[in-house]
C-alpha cells in the first residue's frame, strides 16, 4: 500500500458523513454573523538593546500578523546606538524614542501570520508571545497574553502594538501597562486604565525555574471599531 | 474612547452578496473539513475550525483582489483555526491524537495501521502536517501545497521529503510519493 493510500483510509476511517455538512457552515455564517465579534489582527512590537535585551518581537492574537525585516532593522538601529551602563529609566526612555513604524496591509492577502516557533508561539525570538482567553467591554476586546523569553535574556522589553488595517493603537491594562495613559475602561464592574505601552522586565517575571524561562502574563485590549 | 454596540457587517461584503458568498464558498467547505480532521483528528473541532474559518472568510472575503487565489487562501485560513485549535487544547491540558493502547486493543491490521499513522502524523510539526495532510490526503498538486503553506515549492518539496522520512523512515521517497 502507498503512503498515499494509507493516508486516505487511515483518515477516511474517522471521517463523518459530510452530508449538509456545506450547507450547515455556510448558513451559520449567515445567520450569526452580525450578533459576533470580529477578531482583531494584531501586532506587538517589542523592541530594547541587546546589553539591555533588544528584543522585537510581533505578536499577535486572533489572526495576527508579524512582520520581520523592517523590525530587525529597526532593532538593530537601536541596538547599535544603546549606551551601556545607562539606568532602567533611561533605558527606558530611549527604547520609547523609537518611532514605531508599521506597514499598513490594504489586502489580507497580503497579511500573514507569523512566524512561529517550534511549538507553535508567535516570534522569532528571543521573546515569544501565545495568545489565550477573549473578554469583550463596550469598548473593545481584551486578550489575555502570555510572553516569554529565555533566561539569558536581561533589561527592559518595550510592547506596543497597533491594528494593521485600521491602524488603531493596541493598549494594555494590568501589572505591566505602562506608558501614557489613553484612556479608561469599565469591566466586570472594575475600571481600568488604558495605557499605550507595555513594558515587561527579566526582575519582574514569572520565571518558571524548570522551563528555564522569563515568563509575563499581561492583558491587551483592541477597540471594537475595526 | 469609542463605543460601539454592536459591530456592522463589512461593506464591502454586503456587496458582494450572500448568495455569492454561498456559491464561492460551498466547494470548499468538504476540502476544508477534511484537512481540519486530518489536523486535528477530532470531529467536531474540525468543524469547529472550518466554521471558524468561514466566518474569517465571510468578513475579508470581499478585499480579496483576486478571487481564483480563494482555494489556498480558505485553506490556509482553515489551517490557521486548526493551530489554533491545537493551542487551545494544549493549553487546556487535552492531549491530541489518539490513545496510544488503540493499535494494542484493536484486532484488525488495518485499524492498526491506520491508527498508527494517525498517530505518527499528529506528532508532526503543525507545518510539516499540514504538507502531509495536503499533499497525500487532499492530493493536492505540490504548487498548490506550497500556495496554501505560503512557502515555495522548493521549500515545501523538502519539507514534504523530511516528513516523509518521519513518517515511513523504510520507505524510500519514491515509493512513498506514489
């Protein structure tokens, strides 16, 4: 028997009946729809020094989108400039400076998610981002992410994302929001403070001894308005 | 800050009408499922992932400029619900594929085998099941392989070479290509 043929009985053995099967998907699509969120593409950016931990990194949650070189470039500007020996603060600040410069996708085609790493995180490294559980406010939905990085990654690690059609600011809630505040929203009767950044640090990690890994649970949240 | 209570359909899918949604997309629903299930193994989550990916398809469909590309790009999209699928699942503790004691209790060879290769193509790469699943059980041409992968040919021929050898690592690439 061919690998070919294999494959086919091997699957075709607990395949259902497809009967209906077009007629169910595409009638539900129709049908529900409008009562759905849309899901967000998005895309973080990460970015610091190598003596601090330059680090970019796109991630995206619900059909997101990772481009590459222009980041490399940009990293790589910044980490040839960083002085050593500078404080967290100041750091910090410089990682700020850095414009972010992200293309605008007129087609989805044009727009791929990616890349992902061996077990499937988004990145490419050294910091690796899994999208997990949707909340959704009046003002948008929020996504519950989770980011890590190898130990031998140390310093300030920058996150700012934005929608990549629309071209809306991503913002950021919780422990490691941090940035300007932009604005407010109320949730599970809590209000929270948005803000434009998110800024995850090696001394203030999860760090998951057996994994070996810089480990940040944080939340993002995406206006509604895409 | 802005509120929106309720999110609109895209105009420009409205434009292009259901009935035209309907038509495009009904061919592709059966190729969809079938690559979802041999990524997944799960029935129901195959579904799950195609239907998923139809109302992916539903919203964006419209900015597509050209539509002959549909095919790959659906499947593609299916194959992006079922990785997602599988994280879900990860993260949730399921563990994919089946049993392992199912090729020790089932007493028919090709249950056996079957079941066995199952298993062997779960615990490939999301990328290199994907190549497997296309090529060998959606059999598709290798181009097309490659255009739903969003890889070269080139590329997508070595993976599919590589796989092969994970898979049948007595099989010679020729005899497994046949």
């Amino acid at each position: 028997m061919s690998l070919r043929r294999d494959t086919h009985s091997a699957f075709d053995e607990i395949a259902p009946s497809m009967a209906g099967l077009s007629e169910r998907v595409v009638q539900t699509v129709l049908t529900e729809n409008s009562s759905r969120q849309r899901r967000k593409r998005l895309m973080f950016r990460v970015r610091g020094p190598l003596s601090l931990v330059a680090v970019f990194a796109l991630i995206a949650m619900a059909g997101a989108v990772l481009i590459g070189g222009r980041m490399i470039h940009d990293w790589n500007l910044f980490h040839n400039s960083a002085p050593v020996g500078d404080s967290y603060q100041s750091q910090v600040a410089q990682l700020e400076a850095v414009p972010l410069h992200l293309p605008v996708f007129a087609s989805q085609l044009d727009c791929k998610s990616g890349p992902f790493n061996s077990v499937g995180s988004l990145g490419s490294g050294p910091v690796y981002g899994d999208g997990g559980v949707q909340s959704q406010s009046t003002w948008g939905v929020y996504f519950s992410i989770v980011a890590y990085a190898d130990t031998g990654v140390a310093g300030p690690i920058l996150v700012r994302a934005r929608d990549l059609f629309t071209g809306q600011p991503v913002v950021f809630v919780g422990q490691y929001a941090a940035g300007p505040v932009v604005g407010s929203d109320t949730f599970d009767g809590h209000t929270y403070d948005q803000h434009a950044e998110l800024l995850l640090n090696t001394s203030t990690s999860d760090k998951q001894a057996v994994s070996h890994k810089f480990v940040w649970r944080f939340v993002s949240e995406v206006p509604t308005s895409w | 800050m802005q509120q929106v209570a309720e999110v609109k359909p895209c105009a420009a899918v409205q434009a292009i009408g259901e009935r035209t949604f309907a038509d495009l997309l009904s061919p592709l629903i059966e190729p969809g499922f079938r690559l979802a299930l041999a990524m997944l193994h799960d029935p129901q989550a195959a579904e799950d992932a195609v239907q998923e990916a139809s109302f992916t398809a539903w919203r964006k469909l419209a900015r597509m400029q050209d539509q002959g590309k549909l095919r790959p790009w659906f499947l593609g999209v299916v194959a992006n619900k079922c990785r997602n699928a599988r994280r879900k699942k990860w993260f949730a503790g399921v563990s994919l594929g089946l049993p392992d004691h199912l090729s020790v209790v089932s007493p028919e060879d090709r249950t056996l085998r079957g079941a066995d290769l199952r298993r062997a193509v779960s615990r490939l790469r999301h990328a290199d099941r994907l190549v497997v699943v296309l090529y060998f059980y959606l059999d598709m041409p290798l181009e097309d392989v490659a255009a739903v992968a969003g890889s070269s040919v080139g590329a997508t021929r070595a993976r599919l070479y590589r796989s092969i050898k994970r898979l049948r690592p007595d099989l010679s690439i020729q005899e497994a290509l046949r």
